[in-house]
C-alpha cells in the first residue's frame, strides 16, 4: 500500500464534503426557515420536490446532474465559457453531488428543529417590535441549535459516502476525482481487500468521530 495512495481520496473527500455542506447548509437552513410555521398552496408537492432526492437512486441523481453540469446543461455551459473547462470529471462535480445528496437530510433535521421553538415566545419577540429576521437570528436559531448542528453532522456523513452519482459526474479518476467510496469500489473489484478495509476503517473513524463530537456539543447545554 503506497502511504500518498492512501491519503488522497481520503483528503478529497473531506475538501469534497467540507465544500458541498458549506454551500448546502446555508440553503438548506433558508429553506427549512421561509418553510416553518408557513402554509400555502402547493407547499406539499415543494416539500416532497425537495426530499425526492432522500429517496431517488443514485443513478437518477447523477443523469440529472450531468444534465444540468455537461456540455448540454445550461450550468456546464456557463462555466466552460467563463472559465474555459468543463465541469463533469472534475471535484467540483463530486462537490454538486455530495451537496445534492446531503440537502435533504440536513433540511429535513432542521425543520423539525425550527417547528419546535415555543410559538409563545416568538408571538412575545413579535409583539415586542422584532422582524422576521431578528425572530430568526435571536429566538429561533439559537433555540433550535442541536438541530441546526444534528443536522449538518448528517449531511456532512451523507456527503461523505455519496458513491452513485459522484462516480456517474466526477468518474473514478485517482489523484483528482477519486473520493474514498469509489477507490473502495476500486479496490474491492481489483480484489485489494486489505486496501479496502483500510479506508473502509477510515471512513468508519472520521463518521464516530463526527457523530461523537456533536453529542458530546449537545449534551453540555
């Protein structure tokens, strides 16, 4: 096992999903926030729309993205005229599919949280003159904390073992696009078990220790 081998998708796949819940959270937060304690028309199907992709295969998720980042989607073609390159086969690819991936569970988490804030407490912010955004930033985020934390944990772990859609838009290219499920995938099919196992551990060791240390946030409050 060469050590420089080893390490590289596992360091990509932490830039990976460090970027992906760092553009994906804020959105899932705004959302989780314009959609608590608001009822309208049509908000059934755009809350079943948003979570489709908890449940859609990897494969569906990953043509839609190559719809949206290829030469043909109207993304991809923005960026190769700006920038002159593609998207697809790129980190930036693996990034739009862990962000993808990790949307609904973190929207989800911090709904839940934000539905369950005292409705007594942000009608007594209100009556005493505060906006919807100061009832946000100063009631409701900082009650709703553990699931704004709980929730990106999740997305972060979600994000972190995206497999299907990242190897249909970013490949399984070493040094570059290669993430550690799919040089596990790799490994596996070439018969390296012990390779294998290793970032299998790997990855079961960052996952605990993201989980641990957001419970041990969680339970000083």
């Amino acid at each position: 096992m060469i050590v420089n081998d080893f390490w590289s998708p596992v360091l990509l796949s932490l830039r990976v999903t460090v970027v992906a819940t760092l553009l994906s959270f804020p959105v899932a937060v705004s959302v989780a926030w314009m959609m608590t304690g608001r009822r309208f028309k049509g908000k059934a199907v755009l809350e079943t729309a948003l979570m489709l992709p908890l449940v859609l295969p990897p494969s569906v998720i990953g043509f839609g993205l190559l719809a949206l980042l290829g030469r043909r989607g109207w993304l991809g073609q923005l960026v190769e005229s700006l920038w002159g390159q593609q998207l697809v086969f790129t980190w930036w690819a693996a990034v739009f599919a862990a962000a993808v991936v990790a949307f609904p569970l973190m929207y989800q988490t911090v709904r839940t949280g934000l539905e369950q804030v005292d409705r007594e407490l942000l009608e007594a912010a209100q009556v005493m003159g505060a906006g919807p955004w100061q009832l946000a930033q100063r009631v409701m985020f900082p009650l709703a904390w553990r699931s704004l934390l709980t929730g990106y944990t999740l997305g972060f772990a979600r994000g972190l073992g995206e497999f299907g859609a990242t190897l249909m838009v970013a490949g399984n290219i070493p040094g570059k696009t290669q993430t550690v499920p799919t040089a596990i995938y790799l490994a596996v099919d070439a018969g390296d078990w012990s390779q294998a196992g290793a970032w299998v551990a790997t990855v079961v060791w960052v996952s605990f220790c993201l989980l641990a240390v957001s419970q041990w946030l969680r339970s000083r409050d």
